[in-house]
C-alpha cells in the first residue's frame, strides 16, 4: 500500500488523488507565499492586471474568480501601499477602474518567483513535456468547475 495505507480502490480514484495534489499544492504555494506576506488574492489579482490591463472591480472578480465583498478589501489594501490606483471610469462615473502601478509589478514579480518556487517544488523532478501534459489534462477539468 502507498503511504497513506489506502486500499488500492481509493488510491486510484482521481478525485482523491486531485484532492490530496490540491492539498500539497496549496500548503507549497501558501508556504511560499507567507514568506512575503503575500496571498494568492494579491497574486492573483496583480498578475490579471499585468496581462489584461486595467479593469472594473467587478471585471477583476470575473477574471480572479474571487468574491466582490474579498475583491473590494483586496483592492482598497492594495491601493492604501501604492500597487494598485483606482481611477473613475471617464464612461461611468460610478465605477472605478483599477491600474497596476510600477510598485505592483515589482512586488508581482516578488510572488511570482515565490509562486515559481512552489510549482517547482510541488513538481520536483518532473520533466518540462509531463508538466505541460499535467496542465493539458488539468485546464478541460478546471474549466468546468466555474472557477
């Protein structure tokens, strides 16, 4: 038997194996994360602006898949240390429009590498092809689950 004494029924189910990968992954990332004090919200969240562009609180929501009440602390926080700035959006005046700011990116950079450390980790010793399979398999999955 493996190291968690399962019988070989349970070890085979892949929804048991993606949750205990999902468990390792998360400890690694937050691990990895903690040492910066930073969180996947803020990675994520300065990544997205870093690759679409400036955008709504609620358009970061979508694209995060995080929750508007999480998304709006996060980006007051943000914005209150000079990695964000939230203009008013010149087609609604109502709306704010989050940027990155050049603080932002460098502190993206920062988790970035921590994010990278821990995606090497959780994968050690995997060659570069059976990583871009894993994800191959894994997108199809994860689209499915609404985020």
């Amino acid at each position: 038997m493996s190291s968690t004494d399962a019988v070989p029924r349970l070890e085979r189910l892949p929804s048991r194996l993606l949750s205990r990968a999902a468990l390792l992954a998360s400890r690694l990332v937050n691990e990895a994360l903690d040492e910066l004090n930073g969180h996947r919200h803020e990675f994520a969240v300065l990544v997205t602006l870093d690759e679409a562009g400036p955008a709504s609180q609620a358009e970061l929501c979508r694209r995060c898949g995080l929750d508007r009440s999480d998304m709006t602390a996060l980006v007051e926080s943000l914005a209150n240390i000079g990695h964000v700035l939230r203009l008013t959006d010149p087609e609604d005046g109502r709306r704010k429009i989050v940027h990155l700011e050049p603080a932002g990116r460098t502190r993206l950079n920062e988790l970035e590498v921590a994010i990278n450390a821990a995606q090497d980790a959780l994968l050690d010793g995997w060659k570069a092809a059976d990583r871009e399979r894993l994800v191959s398999l894994l997108l199809p999955l994860a689209s499915r689950s609404g985020r």
